[in-house]
C-alpha cells in the first residue's frame, strides 16, 4: 500500500546526538511532524526556533518540521513575528510531563495569549491532566477543555495524546476541539506496563489506561472520525533514565509497520487517520511525499542509540520500503 | 504505648544473606509472623519446611516463625503428618506473583486437599487474583472467594493483602472469609507508582490501587472490624531486581512506627489490628511479647543490605524501643 503525506501531528526529537539518532525513523515513515518544544530551555522565542528548526533540517532529508512553541506570557509583537513559523503553541499544566516545570500553573494567565492566538488563527496544542489521581486526570481535565473551547470558540484546541475515553466525546460538542492519538495509547493498557513484571518501557504520561479507554479510542480511530489524527508522542529517554522512571515511549520505528496491522487492510481509514485529517483540520501545506508499506516480515529494532523501542524486537507482518 | 504480642500474619523472609539482613527487623517489632512459602524450591515437605524453620530461628530471638506450605496435591497421610507443624497452606493461582509459577491453576484440583484441610482445621492462605486486567484480578476474584466459602464452610480462609475494596465486603457475608491488610494498601495509592515519575519500589502484587480503594480500606481497619487483622507481605528484593520490575515492598522496618502515626492515639484498634483479632481468629498460641512504641522522632533506613525499604529516610513521629 502507499500513503500519501504521512504526517506526525506529535513528535519529540529531542537535540544532539539523541536528534540524530531518533530522526531517520521519522523522516523515512513521514513527510512532516509537529515537533514539541519541551527542550532544556523550551523553544519559546524566535531565536530557539530557527536554531532548532536547523538542526532538525540538518539531520532529515524531505521532512517538513512543523513547529510548536512553549507556552509563556508572549506579547502580541512577538506572536505576530511567530506566527508565521510555526504550527501551534503547546500548553503543559505545570509540574505534569516531562521538562514542563514551567508550564502555565493557570491557564487564566495566558488568556491574552490566547485571544492573540484565536485572532491570528495559531492553534493551541494542550497536554490535558489535572494534578488529582493519576487515572482520573484527564477525565478531570475535560471540563478546562470545555471552558477553553467555549471562551475561545475560533481557537482550535488540540487535545493531545488522547488516553481517556470521555475526551473523545468531547470532540463532537465542540467544534473548535480536536484529537490526537499516539500508538501506545490506541495498542496498550496498564496491563503493559503493571501487568506483569514492572515495564518501566511503557510507562508514560499520560499513562496507557483500561481496556474499556483503549477499546473505546481503537473505535473512534477505526471509524475514521474526522477530527481524530495521529500524533505519535514519541518521546526517546535513554534506557538508564527509564530505568530512573522517565515517561515516554519511543515508538517512532515502528509506528507505520505497527499502525497497517492495526488498519489491517483499511488503507482509506489508515490514510485519513495518518494524513487527511490533519492536513484538512489545519490546511497543512505540506510536500507531498508518497510512503511505500509493502507486506513482510520485519523486525523492529531492539536499541537505537541509548534507547530502547517500543516494541522492541517485535516481528511485523510488515514493512516500510 | 505499649502492644501485646503483635503478629505479622503475612510475612516473605526469603533465605541465606538475604534473611539475616531483613528478620531483625520483624523480630523486633513482632512476637511472631506467618511465613510464607513461595521460595525456589516452594517450602511443601517436611524436610524443606523443618530446614526453613530452623534457619529462621537461628536467626532470630524471641520470635515465632508460623509456618506456611505451598499448596500441591497433598495427600491425606502428608497433610496428617505436616497439620501440627504449619499455621496454612498458602495457594497461588498460577503465575500471578513471585515464584508462583507452581501454583494450583485450576483450584478444583486441589478440592480434596481443601477437603482433608477443613476436617483438620488447617486455614488456606490465598493470593486472590485472576488472569484479567491488572486493576480488576482482585474483584473479578470475589466469586471463586465466594465459591470456596460455600462449598468448604467449616474451612478458614484467608483473603490475603487486600487491595480491592469490594473483597472486604464479602466478610460479613461469609463466617469463614478472613483477611489481611498490608501497610502499602492501606497508606499508598497507583499515585505512589505511576503517579510522578515511575517508582518500581512501590510496585507490588496485588498493585495498590484507587484513593476510593485505600479510603475504604483504611474504614474498614479503623472501625477494629474483628476478621480483618494486620499482614506485611514484606517482601524484600534487591534493588538491582526492583529495577528489573520485581514486584514486592520491603515494609518490615517501618510497621509500627507507620501504623502508630496511622491510628494516632486509638490504641485499643491498633491492638486488635496487629494481634488481638488474629489471635482470637486462629486461637493461636504464640508467647507473649510486649513491644513498646515512644512518641520520638524516627529516620527509616535508607538502605538494608541490597533492599531499599518502604519510606526509605522518611521521618516518623513513632519509635521502636
């Protein structure tokens, strides 16, 4: 099968050896990304961006970055200057993920921000949890999205990295909301992670949830819902950091392989699910790039560099060319 | 204050080195424990039992190992011979938790030897889970609990290390249910593994689970209800396999002074908790052993020999003389 323009709407390269190691996975499966900005400092002005944005042109060929910028009190002088480089700006509730320490405590601070952004049609991407019990997080969460959605009904709100199934009714409510889905989230449940021995490999945040959330995404994902898009929130720690309890997972290898046994023949769902959603939510305008996935075996990789894959060593019934 | 005979009625000593590291700290705070079986080769012969007995008392003072074997398809004249020797027997369902590999997968297999146990006034121990999602095994486990107390109603059994509220229910419903309640249910929710960052040392089997679990937990321990009594499941493991996912809190060095801040004065249900019910459940004959508890600042260890303990270095208003 071929897809067309396979895009990432939620990516993590990190920088430095760790860009360089990470890339090629999704350079070769995808033609864009949405890279996140929660680098040691986040990438929240113009300087950082271009920088970032170099480095990442430097390391891929025939891969188009779409940047997000960190959330922080900008000026509309400096949202104006922005706008036209990158895709979104990121939201972290404080304290939540990884390197969001400074995220915004309250959400009511960056209202300017956000009427800025609302007029000059940047869309704001949110990692969606409270600070209540960790199962319940972004179920609690669904009320901010609402408010959000309603103060700003012009702002398109991506909820990202969708764990709780509740979340996703939210979608047709609200016109402005949309969703990502990362692999981990559509494949796994906490069985993977606290099922057996300790897999500190899936643990991630949000964390992968019951089989009643995983079923009820794998559903909306297959009915090829409009305003549901990949994002694979693939986010490489080095497995000594793991092993220090890091969340993420890097499933950048092995997303297409694993997302055509997923789709199992359905490429038409697949290819809106993996590009024609993203592209017409957002009118992204992005290189056409043809991906070619033929039917063989294939096995992921077991390290790449200091990280461990998800689904290290698994066989796939197949392959990306 | 001062505690009559407290009884750890669920206690993993482990062997060798790893033994003499951690028994003085339940010989300290315990007249006696109830020992579990799950070593490689499992305690369930005599031979095995007596040498396992005798290293815990060369190991020990003032202190009463009860033993427990592991359950297999005894026969009559085995268990005739081992009922004097043995406070339980201690069934697994296959696979659920540490070397438990062995344990009885169908339970109808051993229905003669539940048989020859009840005519012999031998209690079953059991690890209460089955095969499902991780945060369900205990609840999805209350029929086959259910099903045991019907068809073996003179038979005691023991709902061990409860961490599913709906268990606790079940005692008022059936004469012969007991159970027993670790610190780490009691004190700790997921929040305390997968909540911030991965803690593998808070990872057990059963998982600690939901605020609503340990809320209704913590009522049921409060309210001095006569058939829940106090067991550890201590369970020490290296660091080095904690690391590697091994389930099991090392709690022995911290119980009483962690239960003494828990029932905060109410002396008369601490009693009952961690002896008085147990005692009466079970008539056991255990010698006499006060242990005194003073209101001193406490540290608990940050390391014994190669195990990190439960509240590693935390500060406790409760102290052991």
């Amino acid at each position: 099968m071929i897809l067309n323009t396979p895009i990432d709407m939620h990516l993590h390269l990190r920088e430095g050896k760790m860009l360089k190691d990470v890339i090629p996975y999704s350079a070769k499966q995808f033609a864009a990304a949405v890279i996140m900005p929660n680098l040691v400092p986040p990438v929240d002005n113009r300087q950082r961006l271009e920088s970032y944005k170099e480095e990442i042109l430097a390391n891929s060929e025939n891969f188009t970055p779409l940047m997000n910028v960190f959330m922080r009190e900008y000026t509309e002088d400096e949202l104006l200057d922005l706008a036209e480089d990158i895709f979104a700006i990121k939201l972290y509730p404080a304290g939540i993920t990884t390197n969001s320490e400074g995220g915004v405590k309250s959400i009511e601070n960056v209202y300017p921000v956000l009427e800025i952004m609302q007029e000059l049609n940047i869309p704001l991407s949110v990692h969606g949890e409270t600070n209540g019990f960790v199962l319940d997080r972004e179920r609690e969460f669904a009320v901010v999205y609402e408010k959000l959605a309603r103060d700003f009904p012009k702002l398109k709100i991506i909820m990202e990295h969708v764990g709780s199934a509740e979340l996703l009714d939210l979608l047709d409510r609200y016109d402005n909301l949309y969703a990502t889905v990362t692999l981990h989230h559509l494949l796994l449940t906490l069985d993977d992670l606290i099922g057996g021995a300790l897999n500190p490999h899936n643990f991630c945040k949000p964390v992968i949830k019951t089989p009643k959330d995983r079923d009820a995404i794998q559903k909306f994902v297959k009915s090829g819902h409009k305003k549901v898009m990949f994002g694979s929130d693939s986010a490489p720690h080095p497995i000594k950091n793991k092993l220090k309890g890091a969340a993420g997972l890097f499933s950048a290898p092995v997303i297409l392989p694993a997302l055509a046994e997923f789709f199992d023949g359905d490429i038409e769902t697949f290819q809106k699910f993996i590009s024609d959603n993203a592209r017409e939510n957002f009118n992204l305008n992005v290189p056409e790039k043809k991906v070619e996935i033929i039917e063989e075996e294939w096995t992921a990789p077991y390290i790449v560099g200091e990280v461990k894959p998800m689904f290290a060593g698994r066989v796939f019934r197949y392959k990306v060319l």
